[in-house]
C-alpha cells in the first residue's frame, strides 16, 4: 500500500522520470531531471526500497560523513513534487534514479500505483543514446509513444522500434497497459564524444519538454555550459584530422537528411520558442557500463580516465579516433526507427 503523507491536492501533474545507466548517455536525460529539481526546489516525498531493485555489487552503496557521524546513502529511485507558478501553474512530479538491476515490472508497477494515487495526466520519460550525429548541429530530439491518438495530437512518432530496451521502453509499455499516457523523448549525443557531461544535449531534452507539457523552465546556466561544451570538443576536433574528417562527414550527412525538413513551420516554431524565452526571462557522475545506441545495441562510454592522445579542456581526455565511416554512414534520421521506444 502507498501512503503519501504531506502530498497537497496536485495540479495538472505530469509524471517526468529519467534514469542512470543504459539509457542516459552523456548523463543528458539524469541531469536534464536533477535541473528540474534544483531549479524548482522540489521536495522528496517518496523512495523505492533498494533492497527490491538493485544489485549492490553492481550499484554500490556509498559511505559519507555528516558531522563526524559515518553514513550510507543506498542507490534507488526517489519522487519529488515541484510547483510550477505563472499563469496556468501545474506540478511536476519528478522522478529521478538508477536502471534497476532486477525485478522490473514491480519496479514499474509501484511507479505507476504513485502515478495513480497523484492524479498523473500523463508520463514523460526522458533518455538518451549514442548516434552517428555531429556535435556541431541541434541535438536530434526523437518523441515517441504507443498512443496513436497522442501521436497525432503531440505530434510525436509512433514507435516502431524493435530489439533491446532498457527500463525508459519498459516503464513506457507499462504505462501503455495501464492506460496513462506516456511519452519519451530521446537525445542523441555523439558517440565519439560521450563522456558526461554533455549539457547541450540536456538543454534540446528541456526545451523540447518545455513544447510537449506548454511549461516555462528556467536554464540557469545552462545555455553557456552548453556552448562551452561545443567550443571544447571544437578544439579538440581540430587537433585530430581524421577526427575533423569524420566529423565534417557526419555533418553532410545530417544536413542532406534533413534539408526537407527546414521549413517555415520549423524556423516559426524555434522563433516562438525564443520570444516565450525572451517574455520570461527579459533581454538578456558516470554509471559505468555501456550506453543505448541509435540501433538499440549496447555501444562504449569513454570514460574520463580512458587512455587518449592528449589531455583536453579540464583535463578530460581527447575523444578516440572513430573508424572512418562508410559512404552512407550517418544519414539515417534519428526521428524514425533508431531511437528506443
């Protein structure tokens, strides 16, 4: 039985969730949450027991000190509600933890029983895979559900995806079954620069959450880490001239496959978005392990203490040299079959 004690009435919730591991390359979809929940102050109101869902051999327990006092901080999943104010206020509740190691449709279930018990009207699930895509362009954001009816009306992709899935396609499936409307939204981060962090690619996950729930998010200082970022990997492109090739390569590519799609319906709807910005604002730690990959197979995170060619910006190391790419390599639109369901 759920008991949520201390929770007021909720307005209009929706149900935002993201989860460390397989589905979170470059850490984007985990962090793009934990933004939600600094920026907003969200306050916890729940935690699953890390007993029922998660391998501590795999997902260690870590030990810290609080006034000279040893304590345990057990890896789980937590919730927490936040407010949003303005002129239409609504709540978020925020989900935010690790793929569990076991016993994942309990673990689904119970994150449903909260849903229920809350008045959530819909899910959004946010993650992210390692793809052929270049750094230098927007970050390919695919929308997906099992809900014709929301596929029409959010304008979003009815998935069509097959082959493996992590927790991000079985929470949506779970929901599907429940009759709550669900929604993942995934970003594809450059899988030859995958090390978290990767801010752009957090920053394309909330502005196109912001689109799919009608809801302003501050960015704090987001927008600068997200362009520091990209100088960073710039330089370190430009040292590499294969890597500069590669890239170069992927860039084409990106462009050709997506020339139809620059559209005035497309160049109105980024315009609008920055008025919205303008109007509100006024002028102006890595799971080890392998990553969701654009064909659904697992593919490599390079790690920070990876062995590179040189140090980089902050002392990371240069991304490695990817093997040199076919013809047609990287011209698939991220928007259909290559995204997890």
């Amino acid at each position: 039985m759920i008991e949520l004690e201390g929770v007021p009435e909720l307005i209009d919730p929706v149900m935002v969730a993201a989860f460390e591991g397989w589905n979170d390359a470059g850490d984007a979809a985990s962090t793009a949450v934990a933004h939600l929940d600094r920026e907003w102050k969200g306050e916890v109101f729940a935690a699953l027991d890390a007993e029922d869902y998660y391998d501590f051999q795999v997902n260690r327990p870590t030990v810290f000190m609080e006034a000279g006092v040893r304590k345990i901080t057990w890896p789980t999943t937590r919730l927490s509600v936040v407010r949003v104010g303005g002129d239409k206020p609504r709540d978020l509740v925020l989900v935010r933890g690790i793929e569990p190691s076991m016993r994942w449709r309990s673990f689904c279930n119970e994150l449903l029983a909260f849903a229920h018990e809350l008045g959530v009207e819909l899910v959004v699930i946010l993650g992210a895979l390692l793809g052929d895509t270049p750094h230098t362009r927007p970050v390919p954001i695919s929308g997906t559900t099992s809900d014709a009816d929301l596929a029409q009306r959010m304008d979003l992709e009815e998935t069509k995806y097959e082959g493996p899935t992590g927790i991000v396609g079985v929470l949506q499936e779970a929901c599907t079954h429940a009759g709550v409307p669900a929604v993942s939204l995934w970003a594809a981060v450059p899988h030859y620069v995958s090390q978290p962090p990767n801010p752009k690619a957090t920053l394309a996950l909330l502005n196109r959450l912001e689109d799919l729930i009608d809801v302003r998010i501050p960015l704090g200082e987001l927008p600068e880490d997200a362009r520091a970022w990209q100088v960073g990997v710039d330089q370190l492109a430009a040292e590499d001239s294969e890597v500069a090739e590669y890239v170069q390569t992927l860039e084409e590519a990106r462009d050709t496959a997506e020339l139809p799609e620059a559209s005035g319906e497309a160049i109105a709807r980024e315009f609008e978005r920055y008025l919205r910005r303008r109007d509100v604002n006024g002028p102006p730690g890595p799971t080890p392990g392998g990553h969701a990959t654009e064909g659904g197979a697992e593919g490599p995170t390079y790690r920070k203490d990876t062995p590179g060619p040189g140090p980089g910006p902050a002392g990371k190391p240069r991304p490695p040299k990817p093997p040199r790419p076919d013809a047609d390599a990287g011209a698939e639109d991220e928007d259909e079959d290559s995204s997890e369901d």
